[in-house]
C-alpha cells in the first residue's frame, strides 16, 4: 500500500502528542516523602518494609490529595526509618508511604496497584528493583513506539519495509551483531553504575540489588541537559516519564499483538479501517 506523506506525520504528531500529555499533572501530594528527624540509628536497608499499619490519619491523607486540615488539626506525621538518609534527587525513603515516596501517582486514579506489586510487606530492595525495571521498559517502548510509526511509514536501511515485527530478520548480519553488542554495552553500563557487584560469598546480600545511593532510572545520561535540578521538578518530570512510558509499554504491546494477528502494518490496519467507517469495501480493488 503506498502511503502519502500527509497521513504518516499526522500519525506520528498524534501518537508522539498524545504520548507528551498523557496523563502528565502529577499529584504531588499523593507522593510527598513524609519523615521527621529521629534520635534513633536507621536499620540496614534490607530489613526495612512497607507497612499500610499506619496511623488512620494517615490513610486518609492519601485519600485527601488536598491535605486540608480537618476540625482545626493537622494529620499526624509517621515516622521514618529514614529520617536521617541522605535524600537522592531531593527522595528520601518513607517506609510508612506507597512505594516508599517514590513519585508516578496522577490523577484521576491515585495510588493504583491492583495486583499489589508494592503490597505490605515489600522491602525498600524489591521497590528499587520494580521502579528500575519500569523505568528502563517505559524508555524502550517509547522509542519502540515511535520507532513502529517511522519504520513503517518509510523506507528503512538495508531496504527493511512492511511490519516492524518482521523487519529484524532482514537485518543483515554484520549489522545485526553490531546492534547486539551496542545493547550489551548500555546494559553492562547500567548494571555498572546502579547495581551491586555480586559476590558469590554473599550471594543472598548482592543479587538483584541496587546501590544505596543509585536512584532508579538515574544512569547520568542527559545530554540535553533537561534533568530539574530541585526535588519538586524532579519528581514532577519523573512522574511525567513513568506515566508516559506505562502508556507507551501499553501502545507497543497493542501495536506488536496487532501485528502479529493480521500480518499488516500499522497503516494498512489504519486505512482498512477508514475505509470501513467510510463505508467504502476494504476488499476491493484487491
């Protein structure tokens, strides 16, 4: 199917602004990081857990994203096992708060964990881990969204065209090890930076564990130079990235399993479908 050049930057404005302004007014309040300065040594940070056992003003501080004072009293502040912790890009843990403080809570759904992923229980380690491991996915699949819209929209190197799920295999294999070892290289960095060398002595200590003073997702890579340098726009961008790459996860997921059930790229499935609500026959002339 031959595409004008029209049809293909307007989908690409559509999905790239709908991407930017998804769900991007954060609610600063549903994610503040709550702690007073206690006389009291901090435990190791293995041993810290999330706990809902709060105090009931607190719950209803989160259902109140207002915090307004009810009957002339302010909600009662719980304490932190972190008081004295060095906060990391303006977040200190707060073992009493939703995924220990850390941001990505919006409108109009709040704290929205139906699996229970950060359920009670859950160490500050494994909540790292899970926010490293979303961050990371959201940035490829925001680049994988954009990428399906371009790749197919025109003619790629190596003379690649058609589905994008099937553009991988035309790749020849000079180019296909070189683009292997480019991802092995950015990994291996960011296991270096964020992550803990294991060690086989103390396996159950080292494995799967970040570094105290890492912040997931912060690999240091901004040429652009966009990373706020306060805790408030910190939080806000951070929250604006994780909501846009939960929904970017979601539109490549759709897009790929597309795909893969009718063999047609994203713009033949789009004009089959215009046709359709047009009421004109996508079969024919075919």
């Amino acid at each position: 199917m031959k595409l004008s050049l029209n049809k293909v930057l307007v989908l690409l404005v559509c999905t790239l602004s709908a991407t930017v302004h998804a769900f991007h007014v954060p609610i600063s309040s549903l994610s503040t990081k709550w702690h007073t300065v206690l006389a009291a040594e901090p435990p190791e940070v293995e041993d810290v857990i999330y706990s809902t056992k709060t105090d009931p003003t607190v719950a209803s501080s989160y259902a109140d994203t207002t915090n307004t004072v009810v009957g002339g009293e302010s909600p009662a502040i719980p304490t932190s096992e972190f008081s004295n912790t060095a906060p990391i890009n303006g977040w200190v843990p707060s073992s009493t708060s939703p995924c220990f403080g850390l941001p990505g809570v919006v409108a109009p759904t709040g704290y929205f964990d139906p699996i229970g992923f950060s359920r009670s229980g859950i160490t500050l380690s494994e909540v790292k881990r899970y926010r490293e491991a979303e961050v990371q996915h959201g940035r490829v699949a925001m680049l994988a969204t954009v990428g399906y819209i371009i790749g197919e929209g025109f003619s790629g190197p190596f003379g690649m065209s058609g589905p994008a799920n099937d553009q991988l295999q035309n790749v020849p294999l000079p180019a296909f090890v070189l683009l292997t070892l480019g991802i092995a290289a950015a990994e291996l960095n960011r296991a270096r930076i964020g992550w803990v060398e294991p060690d086989l002595g103390s396996w159950t200590k080292t494995l799967f564990k970040l570094r105290e003073n890492y912040y997931p997702g912060d690999i240091g890579f901004d040429p652009l130079g966009l990373k706020p340098t306060d805790a408030k726009g910190f939080e806000d961008m951070q929250t604006k990235e994780l909501q846009n790459g939960r929904l970017a996860m979601l539109g490549w997921a759709g897009m790929c399993s597309q795909e893969l059930v009718n063999h047609k790229t994203i713009f033949e499935t789009f004009d089959f479908y215009e046709k359709v609500y047009s009421g004109v026959n996508p079969y024919e002339n075919m």
